[in-house]
C-alpha cells in the first residue's frame, strides 16, 4: 500500500475522533448552563423586606365637622347717591379710607341751594313779624278769626318751605350712610351728576360674613355659637377662625337646605369680600380617640383595614373608623394604642410580608390639628361621623 492510500484510510477515522471532542466539549458548556441558571434561581428566590415608614398610634383629640363651602361676604353695604343734583365741588375720601356713620364724602357746587334757601328764610322771617304782630289784634277783636288763621297757616307754609330749603343745602355734602370703608368711588371733581347718582360704595367688613346653605338632613348638627375652620383658597389654604352667627329656621322646600350664616373674626386687611372659602363647622368632640393619619388606610373589600408592624412582619387589621378631622382618623375599633402602623411603603404589601422599618415618626409629633380657639368650648351635642 502506497503513502496516499494510508493517509485516505486514516481520515475517517480523525473525523471520528474530533467529533467525539467536540461533543464532549459542548456537554461540558451545556453543563455549566444549566449551573448557572440554577444558581441565579435561588438568588430570586431569597426574600427581600418591603422599606416601609410607620407611625404609633396614639390617644388624642378629634373632631367632627360639616363641610361646605360659600363666598364671603361684607355685613353691612350701601352705594351712596346723590340726593340733589348739582357739579362735584370737592371728593373728601378715597377707595380704602375707613369711614364713620355721616362722615362728608363729597361737596357739591350748593350756590343754588344756599340761596333758596335765605330766601325761604327771609320768607320765614316777614310772616313771622306779621304773624306777631297781628296777634295783638286778634286778641283785641280787631281781625277776623279766620283771617288770623289764614295768617297762622302761611307762617306754617312757609316754615315747612324753608325746612325744605335747609335741608336739600345740606345734602349739597354727600355723607356715608353707615360705617365701613370705602369699596369704590364713581365721582370725579368737576362732574355734574344728577339726582340718585350713585357716588360711593362702601362696606363694613366687621365682620365679615358667609352665607352656607345645608342640606335638611345635617339640621340638627348645627347650631348658633359653634366654631368654624374657614381655609381661604387664595390665600394658599391659610385658616381663619369663625362662629355661626344664626341658623335659618326655615328649610327651601325647592333646594332642600337651609341658610347657615357665619361671621369671621379673622384679621380685614387679610379676608376680602368676594374671596371663596372652605369651611367646616365643628359641631361635636372627643377628647380620648384613638388616632392615626388617614394615609395610613387602605381600602378593600371587606372594609377599611391598616398594616400593623410585629416582628419584621406586618399584619392587616380590619377597623372601624369615626371622626376625620384634617390629616387623622379616628379608629373606633381594630386597634390597640401604640400599635405600629405603616404610612408609607403601601403600594404592594402582602399581609404576612416581611417589612424594613426606614423611617418611625415619633408619637409626640403626630398630633392631631387643633381648630382655632373658637373650637373650644363647641358642645358635644350628638355622636355623628363626619
């Protein structure tokens, strides 16, 4: 056999061979594969704790309140007219200035009017000397009775003429009807107006009242006297503290509510008629709730429930809760005072579910909001949610 034929023969076999490598090879990658998928399952597999923020709950204040909303008002306003007509001599106020019950506002040209009225004054004057002087002669029989009395009537005449006369010179001075500020001013030195020209608005903000309408089903809860939480949109959400000045003893039989009216004791130069407000008006107490912040609920089927952190782990409790007031609830039952409540972290918890405590607010800064000092002395007449 020649040199050639003995390397033909020898391929098969080196084919052989190099396959059987490379399998062997392949086995060995499928192997560490599947190691390694092995591996990364088991790394999943290991539990992570859920990073959550809890708070205690704890024993406090809280209130229940009816929620609504109106427009504020002025007490008292009246726009100020002219009651005689005639041109704009002098303005004496302008818009903002606080003004008292007859205070001059403007001056009108009252040349006219001071001169009708020393002619009814001389007018006055001559029928009073006649009137005296033929009162002698009445007495003496020397003149009729009833030219006496004819004499007696045109005295009467003419005092009530000049009255008159006095009287429109004086409303040549424009005055303020009530006490307030002045809200707008019409006029213009120079101006000729007529009569009921409206001059002047003016407004007494002291107080200041809302106007709320009610539905009849809450009339039992409000009363006179009870303390109001008014948050004023444009002042960034600011309170103000206020009280209910009077209830409507009449229900609209067309709307079904009835006109609670509330004055404001807040600071006006702050409050500003026409500002809308959110109010709530604190009609019941409880002194010795159990509190926690109402992030800390979550809603399901079976009802309201909470997280609460034992061990690493957290459970969910089912409650019954009663007053909100601001950022708390009040929880009637389900929980126990200084239980560990979770308020951030919510999204996805398990009950059962193994929990890191990242953050805990301590029970001295969770208090509940306090209304005003009006909200004080507010009976506990009824026991209602609110």
């Amino acid at each position: 056999m020649s040199g050639s034929d003995d390397v033909r023969a020898t391929l098969p076999w080196l084919g052989i061979v190099l396959a059987t490598v490379a399998i062997a090879g392949c086995g060995d990658d499928i192997g560490s594969g599947e190691g390694q998928a092995a591996a990364s399952e088991e790394e999943q597999t290991e539990i992570v704790p859920v990073p959550v923020e809890t708070v205690a709950a704890r024993r406090g204040e809280i209130y229940a309140a009816y929620a609504g909303t109106a427009t504020l008002e002025a007490f008292e306003e009246a726009t100020v007219v002219a009651k005689v007509g005639g041109e704009i001599a002098a303005i004496l106020v302008e818009e903002g200035d606080v003004v008292k019950t007859g205070q001059p506002l403007a001056r009108l040209d009252g040349d006219r009017l001071r001169l009708q009225r020393d002619q009814a004054r001389a007018n006055l004057a001559k029928a009073e000397r006649d009137y005296r002087r033929n009162i002698e002669l009445h007495e003496k029989g020397l003149i009729a009775a009833g030219a006496f009395e004819a004499i007696k009537y045109d005295l009467d005449a003419l005092q009530a003429a000049y009255d008159l006369a006095e009287l429109e010179y004086g409303y040549s001075v424009i005055r303020a009807p009530i006490a307030g500020v002045v809200a707008n001013r019409f006029i213009k030195t120079g101006n000729t107006i007529a009569v009921n020209t409206a001059a002047f608005h003016i407004a007494n903000l002291e107080p200041l009242i809302a106007e709320m309408f009610v539905p009849e089903r809450e009339f039992g809860k409000l009363a006179p006297g009870q303390a109001v939480v008014a948050s004023i949109d444009a002042l960034s959400n600011q309170q103000f503290s206020g009280t209910v000045a009077r209830i409507s003893p009449l229900v609209d039989a067309a709307t079904g509510t009835f006109k609670a009216t509330i004055e404001m004791a807040a600071d006006k130069n702050v409050l500003k008629p026409g500002m809308f407000a959110r109010l709530n008006v604190v009609y019941d107490t409880r002194a010795d709730a159990l509190l926690i912040p109402r992030n800390a609920i979550v809603e399901t089927e079976v009802g309201d429930s909470v997280f609460v952190v034992n061990g690493g782990k957290v459970k969910r409790h089912v409650v019954r809760t009663g007053f909100v007031w601001g950022e708390d609830i009040e929880v009637v039952d389900g929980l126990n005072s200084g239980d560990q409540i979770v308020t951030l972290g919510l999204s996805g918890l398990r009950d059962g579910a193994d929990v890191d405590i990242i953050g805990e607010t301590n029970s001295a800064d969770f208090a509940a909001d306090t209304p005003p000092e009006a909200a004080v002395e507010v009976p506990t007449t009824g026991n209602g949610i609110g």
